[in-house]
C-alpha cells in the first residue's frame, strides 16, 4: 500500500509524492489525519533550508486525527479513536526525560545518542515523515497521543498540538509573577496563546506588540491591555514610553527575524525574563546588544522552547 504526502521536493520546492505505508514498531500507531495545520517552521524548513535539504520529506507536525492500527503493545488507543497529535514526539525512555526535558528527548538505534539532544523531539520532517499524508506513524503511541473528547471540534483539538501548548510554554519559560508587565512580541496564533496564558498567570499589563486588526482585536479580547504597533515608531522606545523608562518584568517572543532578541533584551528590566517560543532560521548567530545587557551582567535570563507538557 502506498501514502501520498505535500513534501519537501528539494530548498524551496514542495510537490507530493507516494511512499510506502509506513511500519509502526510494537508500541507506534498509525493515524489518519482529518484536520492538520501548517507551521511557519514549515515554511522554513522549505524555503531557507533550515535543516539542510530533506529530499522528499512529507512536511507538516499539527494534526488530529483518527487511530487506523496500534502495535500490540499500546495499551491506551485502539482503532476508530479521535487524537491529538502533539508537534513533539519525545522517546520516553530517553535519559533526557529524567532530565525533565521531554522536548529534546531522543534515542538512536536503542539508545541516546545524547542526554539532551537539542530539539531532537521534533521529529515529524526533521526526522520521519510528516502529518501532511494520507496516513503517518506516531512513535510510542500511549505517552505521544491523547483521546479528542467528541465535543471539542477538531479546528480547535488541531490548536492544541502546538499552538496552544507553544504560547503557553513561553509563558511558563518567563516565570510571570502576579502584577507583571509583560510585552508579547508577534501576535499571530501563539502570539495570542501567550497573551492569554500570560492573562491566566496574573500579569497586570500586557502589551501585544503586532499590527493586523483581525489580530489586535483577539490579542485584546485574550487580555491585551497595551497595543504596540511597529509601524508608529521604534518598539523599545514605544515600550518604555508607556511604562516610565521602566521596562518589561518579562518578554515572550513569539515572531520575528534575528533583530527582535536585541529589542527584547533591551525592553526587559535588569533581573527579567526573556522567553523564545519562535524559530529563527536564515542566520547562524543571534545578537545581543551590549548595553541592554548590561555589559554581560543584567540578570536577564533568556529561556527558549517548544510546548508545555504539563
């Protein structure tokens, strides 16, 4: 039998292919996707071939779907049950996980070829063909699925693979305190996750940083106090007018090229947070500004990651 999948033909070309099915270990399971969703990781993945040129990789890593087979060992799924598919695919019984980061949990033939390999639970594309098929693999099935309850449409269970839990993440990474001023830099779907994450953790100010209206009207709606458009000026400057020259407790970036950790670190008050949920591509370094780092020594903390798993 043969999958059809929206690959990566070669850097900057997508096209299908056919594959065979693919063979699903004693504790995998294969899905049938009925709603996925596309990355801008995908995009770069593509078009800036961020991680090399994956001939023929299927694309995609946010999906639900419908459970077709389980391996004998999977004991929590059967045929017929609705999933979500989490982004990230972390081997269970990898050191990492008693490390506490599951994000980067990965084992080579039988083993980990590190304790933390650096993102090396994202393996849809990266690693084994993507969600954008017929049908795809899911690796330890009982740990990397939950059950999509039948009143949670799947255009909203399909936010949860990565959207949802991404935003929250970055929340969680810029260990906001009750009353915090917090800017969120990119409003578009995680964006917005972590705006309304960093609503339910009790911050009192929170600028939403974007200019698309459709998105300033949800960022407000998710608890935005604070609009800052880019186009009207400088956004540190803009920042730190409205908050006396004072700054951010903490930072969440969420969008952006290279550049936008240089005004995060410069918005952000000595002592604060500066939590990472995009995805840089094109570039090989990052910058940090001198000053705004106070030479070194700020005790601004910059966290980076992908999905909560709480």
């Amino acid at each position: 039998m043969k999958v059809k999948g929206l690959a990566m033909k070669k850097i900057g070309e997508v096209g299908w292919v056919e594959k065979d099915k693919p063979e699903i270990g004693r504790r995998d399971a294969l899905i049938r996707p009925i709603a996925v969703a596309p990355c801008s990781s995908d995009v770069h993945t593509v078009f800036d071939g961020t991680l090399g040129d994956l001939h023929d990789a299927i694309l995609g890593h946010e999906a639900v779907g419908i459970v077709e087979e389980v391996g004998d060992e999977v004991r929590d799924f059967k045929p017929g049950d609705r999933v979500i598919v989490p982004a990230i695919v972390p081997d269970w019984d990898c050191e990492a996980i008693q490390n506490g980061n599951p994000q980067h949990a990965v084992y080579e033939t039988g083993y980990c070829q590190k304790i933390d390999d650096a993102l090396g639970a994202y393996k849809f594309t990266a690693v084994v063909d993507g969600v954008f098929a017929n049908l795809f693999k899911v690796t330890q099935a009982d740990m990397n699925l939950a059950i999509l309850p039948d009143e949670v449409s799947v255009e909203n269970g399909v936010m949860i693979s990565d959207m949802v839990t991404t935003g929250f993440h970055g929340v969680e990474n810029a260990d906001i305190k009750f009353g915090d001023t917090v800017v969120v830099l990119g409003i578009g779907p995680v964006g917005l996750m972590a705006v309304a994450g960093a609503k339910l953790n009790g911050a009192g100010r929170i600028f939403a940083v974007g200019s698309r209206p459709n998105l300033v009207k949800l960022a407000k709606e998710y608890g935005a106090t604070d609009i800052i458009d880019y186009h009207d000026g400088d956004t540190v400057e803009q920042v730190m007018e409205k908050t006396d020259c004072k700054g951010a407790d903490a930072v969440i970036i969420a969008g952006g090229n290279e550049s936008i950790m240089m005004d995060a670190i410069n918005m952000t008050k000595a002592g604060g947070n500066i939590s990472n949920v995009n995805y840089f591509s094109k570039q090989d370094t990052i910058p940090i500004p001198l000053l705004g780092w106070g030479m070194g020594m700020s005790h601004k903390t910059i966290k980076g990651g992908i999905m909560s798993w709480r």
